[in-house]
C-alpha cells in the first residue's frame, strides 16, 4: 500500500504542478477571457492565488515524505488539494464546462485516497 500511495503522490504532484503553470502562468486563448468577463475582475488574481497553493500543495506530497520531516503535512496537502478539487469540480458544473468534470472528479478521488491512506492505512512516523 505504501508503493501505490507513494505513486499516487508523485503522479499528483507532476499533474498539480501543471496545473499551477497552466492556470497561473500560462497563455489564455478566447475561452479563458469568456470566463474572465463573466467572473469579473477578482478572476485573474484568484487564478494566481489558486496556482500558488496547487504548487504548495504539490510540493507538500512529495518534500515532507520523503525528507522525514514534517510528514505530517503530505495527509493535509492532499486534502487540501481533494478539497480544491471538489471546489473546481463545482465551478465547471455550474460554468457547464462538462469536459472539465470527470478529470476533476478522478483527481479529486485520488488525493482524498492519498489524505485517506497517509492518515489511517499507512501512515509516516515522526
């Protein structure tokens, strides 16, 4: 069970690691300034706020496990970013962004089941 959590964490991060240059930094075509104009002027700085705390949390699954220390940060990062993703998985359900929805409900399962798993299967010692 470790191995597959360790997998899970990993593969989490590179994809959340993504996501922060994706939404934060990245290039926005016609679609993002559709939903630029119809969130207002707060949209732009949420994005980097949101960005910022996906690396923190992307950061938070792998560094603390694998240094020793502060282990107990991996099961909070991974609920934080089950709960970002429960939050986003809401706004593309009410932005009818149908697309978007499965992939948000997969990653929100897999880091509920990492924040699950590094609590109560197995968790890090201090």
């Amino acid at each position: 069970m470790n191995i597959v959590l360790w997998v899970l964490q990993i593969v989490l991060a590179i994809k959340f690691t993504s996501v922060t240059v994706s939404h934060g930094f990245g290039t926005r075509g016609a679609e993002w300034e559709m939903g630029f104009e119809r969130f207002g002027g707060l949209t732009r700085p949420l994005l980097v706020l949101v960005a910022l705390l996906t690396f923190l949390t992307s950061v938070g699954l792998i560094l603390p496990a694998a240094t020793g220390i502060l282990t107990w940060l991996t099961p909070w990062s991974a609920a934080l970013l089950a709960g970002m993703m429960a939050v986003g998985v809401g706004l593309h359900v009410g932005c009818r962004e149908t697309p978007n929805v499965v992939p948000g409900v997969v990653l929100f399962a897999m880091a509920a089941f990492v924040a699950y798993g590094r609590w109560m299967l197995v968790p890090f010692s201090e």
